[in-house]
C-alpha cells in the first residue's frame, strides 16, 4: 500500500483521496482532497482488498471530478458567451447596480443619464457592436438637446461630460470582459476659458452683507436662514469643503480640541464623500474662533452644523442653500456663477495657488484625484495679464 498512499492517505478516522487541480499540480496550487471513505468501513478487508477497494474509490471519485469540473466549464462557457452578447441596457443595470455600492444617488443617476442619452441616440445594440460611428452618432444626437436656457442647445461641456462618461461606461466592460477592445472615443472640443472665480476681495463683500443682514433681521425664520448661511460662509472659505459636505455635517464631526472636522459618510442622510474620501480637514485660527463662538450659542437640540435649532437640517436639499448664497452674492453686484463650486472652493484654490502655497498640499486640502485638477484653477495667464495691463502707464 505504499504506493497507493501517494493518492491518498489516513485523515481523522477517514481515507482522504488527494487529487489534481485543473490543469494540474503547480507551485502554490493545492490540490483537490475528498473523502473516500471512513477507515471503520474497511477495517474487516485485509490489506490487498482494502488497496484495491481504496483504488476503485478513488478512480470513481477522480471521474465524477472530472464530470464537475467539465459541467463547471461548460456553465463558465456559456455564461462567458451571454456577456459577450450583453445588450448597453443590461451592461447599464449591472454598472449602476455596482456604482451604488460605492457613489451617493446624485452621482450615479448622473453616470446613468449619460447611458440613457446614448440609448435614445443609437438603441439598445449589444455593446460588442458599438463603434466609432456609434460615437459620433451620439455626439451628433447630443449637439440636437436644448440646453439650460431656453432657446439654446446642450453646451459643449455638457455634450463632452456625456461622452466621457460613455467611456467610462465602455472601460467598465472591458474590465468584466464585456467588450474585448479598449475604445478611445471622439470627445467635442469644448473651448478653453480663463477659469471664472470671484476674487477674495468680492467674498468680503458677501461677508459684510451677510453680517449687516444677521444685524437687521428679527423674524425667526430670517434669522436662522441668514446664520446658517454666515456658518456656511466661514466653513467653505476656510476648509474648501463642497456643499454636500456642508449640508451633511453633523456638530459631533467637530472636533475642537484636536482642531479637526471629520468628514464621514452620513448614512441616516444617505449621503457619500466624492470618491468615498474620508479626510480630516483642518481648523485654521479664523474658523477656530469662529466655530468657539458659534458652538457656545447652539441649543442642546441642535444636531447638524447647519441646523433649524431643534435638530432638524436648514435645508433637504442642497440646491436651496446655493439659491439662498446666489441672492447674496447678486445682492452685492456679483455675476452668477455656482456659489460654492466656484464662489469658494475655486475662488479660494485659485488664490491659494497663486499665493505661492504648494499644489500638492492645496490638491489634499481640496480632495483633488488628480494634481492637474488642481493645476486648473491656476490662473497663471490671468495673472501674468494683469502685471502687464499694470505696467503699460509706467510705459
């Protein structure tokens, strides 16, 4: 039985059988072990019946392995051919199904509109079909939607977020084996702007209309609109923090002693960081004491940094506070442009940078992926513009 052991051997009161795995033994690779029978249940042979009664259990096991491992591949197989066959409308419920997983809703339905456009453009063709043709039919489809104004057409920004977002889509199914090529998609040209901030200069403008209005108004509702916006104020200028951030943080993120706001996500909000960045932003000595005061004035009931005083948020919906902080910089003259997107996230970048304070560590304070985010919101040009307009009296 010596040799016969090399296939199987004796295992807690069992004749355990040690077979290959597919493809055979490699380095690193266990093999397969199954049970051939208790050592109770052969006990009564002599030794050349249990050999030979050991043997046929293990050829009839290593057969039915085999008949497993062949049904195994064939399901593998067949499967592997529907996924070549997934239709753009199937591969887009499996790709929102995984994007919730790791996004906030706003996100995803933003992703999934994209694929939902290019549907209504060129049908629910199996993915293994799209080609170039299919990108610019897309494009073109994209080109013929109205626009946010109403007599105009989608912006070619908008048209170039849509196709980047469609080879987003396509690099998903790549990667499960979907599509066998990697697809480099026409994108539209969108022209290059000097990026449009407000300068620091007009933010104090904005903070001394907002203080003089904490200064005026009475009524209740007035009052806690205009301080959860001096709140939202001081925050964005002084952390860089977008307005999800802000409209979802509870005061316990608040960490005054270590000078730290925890950005977490907010299930009971069902709300995500970007990216499910979870960073600590610091607290500078112009928030501290700001926040010192603040805090010390909250209700016990208070929950959220921007609170009705009784534990309930300012607002549902973070469009509200952009509208309410869009009057306020109106009401000092200011042109439109998204408050706290490009009113102090990139107003403040922008000075950052061009203040000389290191990109890389204005990229970590904004929760830049990329440093060429960041490198766009130096306006070097602009600055470099100005110093010549400057100079051209002493000329």
């Amino acid at each position: 039985m010596a040799a016969a052991r090399k296939r199987y051997k004796k295992d807690r009161g069992n004749w355990v059988g040690q077979f290959p795995p597919p493809g055979g033994y490699q380095r690193g690779r266990n093999g397969i072990r199954r049970v051939l029978c208790s050592e109770a249940s052969i006990a009564h042979l002599d030794k050349e019946e249990q050999s030979a009664r050991l043997w046929e259990l293990y050829e009839k096991t290593a057969d039915q392995l085999k008949a497993d491992q062949a049904k195994e591949e064939e399901i593998l197989k067949k499967q592997k051919q529907e996924k070549k066959r997934m239709t753009m409308r199937q591969a887009r419920d499996e790709w929102k199904d995984e994007l919730t997983i790791t996004n906030d809703e706003k996100t995803v339905n933003l992703y999934v509109r994209s694929i939902d456009y290019y549907l209504k453009a060129a049908g629910n063709h199996e993915v293994r079909d799209f080609d170039r043709k299919k990108n610019i039919l897309f494009i073109k489809y994209l080109k013929k939607q109205p626009g946010k104004v109403d007599g105009t057409t989608m912006s070619a920004a908008t048209q170039s977020t849509h196709v980047r977002q469609l080879g987003i889509f396509l690099r998903w199914c790549f990667a499960h084996d979907i599509i066998d090529k990697r697809h480099e998609l026409k994108i539209p040209t969108v022209p290059q702007k000097d990026m449009e901030t407000y300068t620091v200069e007009d933010l104090s403008r904005a903070k001394q209309l907002i203080l003089q209005k904490m200064a005026e108004y009475t009524r209740t509702d007035d009052v806690c609109a205009i301080t959860n916006m001096y709140r939202a104020f001081m925050m964005a200028s002084n952390t860089l923090l977008r307005l999800g951030a802000l409209w979802s943080l509870p005061l316990s993120a608040i960490d005054m002693k270590r000078r730290i706001i925890r950005i977490r996500e907010v299930p009971e909000l069902g709300w995500k960081p970007k990216k499910m960045k979870f960073p600590n932003k610091p607290i500078n000595d112009q928030l501290y004491d700001f926040l010192k005061q603040d805090l010390a004035n909250r209700s016990r009931k208070e929950k959220w940094f921007l609170d009705k005083g009784d534990g309930r948020q300012w607002h549902s919906d973070t469009s509200n506070i952009s509208h309410y902080a869009t009057k306020i910089f109106r009401e000092v003259g200011l042109p439109y442009i998204k408050p706290f997107h490009w009113g102090f996230r990139a107003t403040m970048t922008t000075h950052l940078l061009n203040k000389g304070i290191k990109p890389q560590t204005v990229q970590e304070l904004a929760d830049h992926s990329s440093l060429a985010t960041t490198m766009k919101y130096f306006n070097r040009r602009t600055v470099d513009q100005r110093e010549a307009t400057d100079a051209i009296p002493d000329i």
